[in-house]
C-alpha cells in the first residue's frame, strides 16, 4: 500500500514538473514572438520613413549641379573690362541702395523690395542652394537673396525663355563648375529677359545676344563672393 502511495506521489511530481517546463518553454516561444514582432515593426517603421523621406526628396526637386561638360558652347570671352561687356551687349549695370540684411521667418513678396529683381533686403534666415534649379520649381524670393548675401550670384531669366537660351545659360554657369552660381526663372515680374544679381549689384539684359556672355562672365568674376557675410 505503502508502496503505491510512493508510485503514485512520484508520477503526480513527475507531471507537475512536465507542466512547469512547459509553461515555461511557453513563456520563452511568446517571449520570442515579441521581441521578432517588435524587430519587424521597426524594420516596417524603418522602411516607411526611408520611403517617406525618399519621396519628399523626390518630390522636392532641389537643384541640380551645375556641369562644365554641358554640351553648349559658348561664344569665346573678348573682353575681361565689365563696362565695355556690358555696353557691347546692350545690358545695363547697376550699384543699387543697400537695403539692409535682416533675418524674417516669413514668405517674401517683389513688395518687400525696391529693386526688381532684389539686391539686398530682409531674407528668408536659410538660404537657396547653388545649383540649377527647374523652370517649374525656383527657389523662394526670400531665400534667393539670402543667398546673394553670401557672395552668390543669381542668374535669373524671365518666364517664356526659349529651351535653347536656358541651356546656354546653364552652360555659362558651369564654366566655372557652379561655384557660387544660382541659375532660375525670374518670379517677380521683372523687365528684362535677363538678369544677374550680386549683393547690391544688378546687371540686366533686355535682349540676350553673343554678346551677353562676355557681361555676365565679367560680372560674375567681378562681383562672385563680394556679399557682405562670407559663408562657404
């Protein structure tokens, strides 16, 4: 009897101490489940924000880096004298009122400027970048002349521009690489085709011709990294 007693204590052990493995290799597989569901969903997150990010980049449509293999070829340089470029080419230059350079988080207007396009003013606190930016998709008025304030020159042409005349002008920004260059279609209305800034400077152009390259090479190296703030 004594016996059987013993037996039977020892297979009620036995089972009890099969379930405790149990619940506890239980416990470890959902455990294990958690922390794969959890690695998922962060790869999931991951993706998400890669393709989120990669879309907005996408969709932004920043600038594109100038090119000094553009493929355009441009009358040669006849004259290093601005005046004398500017005068064969028909261009007008011109140093405007300095009309100061203060930083606003708002959205600029040609309103807030007295000069079409801007010279100097209140700007956008960040700046555009450098590049070539789509007919469709110029950079903000308050962040082109930021960017003069750096030294940089904008080379602005005006709605209607043919396809051919864009190409040589981003054939002309890129004789030097880019450096410094800003290349997009004008938003403010101005009166001539064709126009280039610099920190207090306006070159304009009415009617672009062969000799117009020799006014906006002459400007550019006269007035590139003049701005009142040197920023790299």
């Amino acid at each position: 009897m004594a016996s059987r007693q013993v037996e039977k204590q020892a297979r009620r052990q036995a089972r009890l101490e099969q379930e405790a493995a149990e619940r506890k290799a239980e416990g470890r597989r959902k455990r294990l489940q958690l922390v794969l569901g959890g690695v998922l969903a962060v790869g999931i997150v991951a993706g998400v924000a890669i393709a989120i990010l990669a879309g907005s980049s996408s969709s932004a449509n920043g600038p594109k880096q100038a090119s000094a293999n553009s493929g355009v070829k441009l009358p040669a340089q006849q004259t290093s004298d601005l005046q004398a470029a500017v005068k064969a080419a028909g261009c007008t230059v011109k140093t405007e009122p300095d009309e100061g350079r203060g930083h606003q988080a708002k959205t600029f207007t040609p309103a807030d400027y007295k000069t079409n396009p801007p010279t100097s003013g209140a700007h956008y606190p960040v700046a555009a970048q450098d590049g070539i930016y789509a007919p469709d998709n110029p950079p903000a008025l308050g962040e082109s002349t930021h960017s003069l304030e750096h030294g940089r020159i904008d080379v602005q042409y005006a709605p209607g521009t043919s396809p051919q005349l864009i190409k040589q002008l981003e054939s002309f920004v890129g004789e030097n690489g880019g450096y410094h260059m800003l290349l997009f279609q004008n938003t403010t209305r101005m009166k001539p085709q064709l126009a280039a800034t610099a920190w207090d400077q306006m070159l304009q152009c009415p009617t672009p011709n062969a000799k117009t390259w020799d006014a906006l090479r002459t400007f550019r190296d006269r007035y590139l990294d003049k701005g009142p703030e040197s920023v790299p």
